[in-house]
C-alpha cells in the first residue's frame, strides 16, 4: 500500500511520469460509464430494487453524479498544466457536489437531479479542451495520450448527453423514442421519478450518434436537438481524422517502429 501511494505521489510531482494515474482514470471512466446504465435498469419497475425507497434510488443516481464529477476533477488535475484552469475546475466541481448533497437532503425521494447534471456542463467543456490541448501538442505516444485519447472521445459523447439534457429540461418531449415523460401526469420533466431513464436513453443516443451508428429508435425532433446531433456526429468524425491519425503519425515515428509498421 505505501508503494501504491508513493508511486502516485511520485506522478504528481512529476507530470511526464503519470503513467499509473493516466490508464487508472480511464478505467474508472470505464467502468462508470458501463455501470451506470445497469444500475439505472436495475432500479426501473420491474425489478428487484423496484421497491426500494425512493430516497435509495435517489442515493444511488446522486452517487454517480458524484462519481463523474470526481473524475472530471482528476482528468483536469491531470492532463492540465494550466494552475487557473485546475482551480476554476475546482470551484465548479465544489458547486456540483454542494447541489447534489443539498438536493439530497432538502428533496428526499423526488429531488431534481439537473442540479447535479447541469453544473458540470462547464466542467466538462473544461475537460474536454484540456484533453484536446494535451493531445495536440503530443509529441510521442505514450500511455498518457493512449489513454487521454480514449477518455476524451468518452467525455465529448457525455457532454452531448449532458446537453442533450438540457434541451429536454428546456423543450420536455424533444425526443423521439423517449416516453418517459407524460404532460397529464402531474410530474415536471425531470422529476427522479423519471430522471434514472432518461438519463440511460440520452447517453445511448449520444453513444450512437458520436460513433455515427445511429438506429433511428431515437430522434431529436426540434430545431436545436437536431443541430446538436449534427455537430456531434460531425465531431465525432473530426476527431478520428485528425486526433487518432495524429497519434498514429507520431506512433510511426518512434524510433522503435519498423519499416512494417509504416507500410502498414
């Protein structure tokens, strides 16, 4: 355990050596992502957690809120040289886990969760271009722009999600395919009654349309949805075309590549 810490410790203090710190966040990424969706579908009617309290549901939604928000701080921490960036970053992940906590406890059980989603828009505009700036100005492949590559194109198809959030919260009904929200029912549009749903259905939709599959089950269906499902798709392309082919440039130029390698 001492070797763990002082090896992160180590990383930290020198920056070009956070070999160790890089992959871990990926892989808390990872598995969050991965995770989250199960948790939401567990909690849906029908299953077993289906009669746990609503208070429970709402711990566990607000603890993966809390979750991202923690690894947007580490990402930022990470990956940025920048000392205002990071403690800017800082206040706004403070606000988030404040929202969450306080909407935690003074709306037990029916708490509006898109005060704990909505402020790390900014922090994940923050993360993003940290991860974009890192990546750019590589000048080797390391386990750092490996793993930095693989976390931002994560990141950038959350941030639509997060957006596409937005655009619900302000247009409820904006989406095909999503019937989570019925006007006669007496609920706002993001009540956590329906919020662990439509959280899953707006991450799917934007894993889809960044990766450029697209089913069709889902559709934006005003203006806006519309124009941020565009700008995401083409991003998306972008940044395959001109990250990746970066990093495979620069992997072609490592002294240890061989003359296959390049032809291939």
């Amino acid at each position: 355990m001492n070797h763990l810490w002082r090896r992160i410790r180590d990383e930290w203090e020198h920056p070009e050596e956070r070999e160790f710190v890089f992959p871990t966040i990926l892989a808390l990424m990872v598995v969050l992502m991965l995770g989250s969706p199960i948790m939401r579908w567990a909690m849906q009617p029908g299953m077993e957690t289906a009669s746990a309290p609503g208070f429970l549901k709402q711990v566990i939604e607000t603890g993966l809120s809390m979750g991202m928000a923690i690894i947007l701080m580490a990402s930022i921490w990470a990956y940025s040289s920048k000392k205002r960036r990071t403690d800017f970053s800082l206040l706004l992940f403070l606000i988030a886990i404040i929202l969450s906590l306080v909407n935690l406890l003074f709306s037990a059980g029916y708490g509006l969760l898109e005060l704990s989603y909505l402020p790390q828009i900014p922090l994940l505009f923050i993360a993003c271009y940290t991860l974009l700036h890192y990546l750019i100005r590589a000048r080797r492949v390391t386990t750092g722009t490996l793993s930095g590559a693989v976390l931002c194109y994560l990141l950038l198809a959350l941030m639509f999600t997060h957006l596409y959030l937005l655009v619900w919260w302000l247009d409820p009904g904006s989406f095909k395919g999503i019937e989570t929200w019925n006007p006669e029912s007496g609920l706002r549009p993001l009540d956590f009654a329906i919020q662990s749903e439509l959280m899953s259905s707006l991450q799917y939709f934007s894993m889809t349309t960044i990766t450029t599959l697209g089913y069709g089950d889902l559709t934006p269906t005003n203006a806006v949805g519309r124009s941020l499902a565009t700008a995401e798709a083409a991003f998306g392309q972008i940044y395959i075309g001109i990250v990746i082919a970066k990093l495979v440039s620069l992997y072609m130029r490592e002294p240890g590549a061989t003359q296959e390698d390049r032809e291939e």
